[in-house]
C-alpha cells in the first residue's frame, strides 16, 4: 500500500491518500480542505472512498467537492451523522466557515471491515473528541484523526466530547497488538510504541492521571 499526506486548510489538517498497490484503488482519509494540490493529486488516482474520522469542519470541508469530483462514496461513524448540517457540532460556526453539502453513503459500526482493492481497513471507534470518533487500521498503519497525536489527545471541550471517553480510547488504542504507524489528524507521523512509553493520556486511569 501507498500512502501520501497532503495537509492543508485552516488548522492544517493531515488529509491522507491511501492507495491499494495491487488495484491503484483509493481512499481519502479527512478532506478538510479542497486546494489545488489536493485536486490534482486526486485526479491521478481512482478514488473509490472517503473515510472520515469525525464530522469538525476541518476534517469534512473538503469531502462535497471531492465527491463530485471523483464520485466515491462517503464512510462516517453512525454516531457522527447529527454533525451534518449542525454549525455548532461541526464547528464551522466558530470558525466562520460553511461546509459544502455532503450525506454519507456508509454509516459505519465499531469493529466494521471495508475493502479498497487487497486492502482490508477495520473500522474502531475512539470516541472522546466527539461522540462518534473513529480511527481506521490497515496494514500497519493507524490513521487516528485527533482521537491520538504526538503525545497527546485530542480536545474534550468541544460539543459532544469526554475527557473519561478520551482516556479509555487512548488506552484501547495502545492496547493493540504489535507495532504501528500512527498518522494523526494533525502535526506529525508517530509510532505506537513511542505513544505507549510518552503519552501521558496512554497511562491516565478514568479518573485523573496515575501517579
């Protein structure tokens, strides 16, 4: 498999091109923007999918144009789907912002497997961000969105998140078997044994951190 980040938008945010070698089939992971590079790049590959880790604006901005531009469906966690259309969920009313029309055409369950070409992708929900976060695993790869990054987690403070929902997430995510790479939402690549030994949330008990 081939994957190519290309970030971009407001934050930025680490929109990701997941590609099957055997089929040239693709996946965008998190279109939070829709910019020259990213349209470009994308009329190199057939697209068939795109995953969204959670509904904030700066994950969905690009998902409509992109849709009509390539045609491939769109995967969102079942619990995800009040953010569409709600400015207050989605964030873009902090932000000043409006997001092109989208539906999902996947909503997607805990546990879920979808294939790309010889690619298997599971489906794992990590709420605490948002109600209906979810990380995507394939091959050795993790695509976290803002459930983990680089030592830390993502925010709890915004509509639908949870601290306690955080923490048993992060620990769900260092509990996995073996080794992977963690391609979060924001900022850089990591590696779950690098979060394992230095992610403070990784360790933190449901009702404040261990001591």
């Amino acid at each position: 498999m081939r994957i190519q980040c290309i970030p971009g938008g407001m934050i930025p945010t680490n929109c990701y091109l997941l590609t099957d070698n055997a089929t040239g089939e693709t996946a965008i992971i998190d279109p939070g923007f829709y910019d020259a590079q990213l349209k470009d790049a994308v009329k190199q590959k057939n697209v068939s999918m795109i995953l969204l880790t959670h509904g904030h604006f700066d994950h969905t901005l690009g998902v409509g144009p992109l849709a009509a531009q390539t045609g491939a469906k769109i995967y969102m966690y079942k619990d995800e789907a009040d953010f569409i259309g709600n400015p207050l969920n989605s964030l873009s009313s902090m932000a000043m912002c409006t997001i092109p029309t989208y539906q999902p055409d996947v909503l997607l369950k805990d546990g879920q497997t979808l294939t790309l070409g010889s690619l298997t992708i599971r489906v794992l929900h990590t709420p605490g961000h948002t109600h209906g976060g979810c990380c995507f695993l394939v091959g050795d790869a993790l695509f976290s969105g803002d459930t983990v990054m680089c030592g830390t987690v993502g925010r709890t403070d915004f509509p639908t998140g949870s601290f306690s929902d955080i923490l048993a997430s992060a620990q769900r995510l260092r509990d996995l078997p073996g080794e992977w790479r963690v391609l979060p939402g924001h900022e850089f690549e990591t590696k779950l044994s690098w979060e394992r030994k230095n992610n403070p949330y990784m360790e933190a008990g449901q009702n404040g951190f261990n001591t």
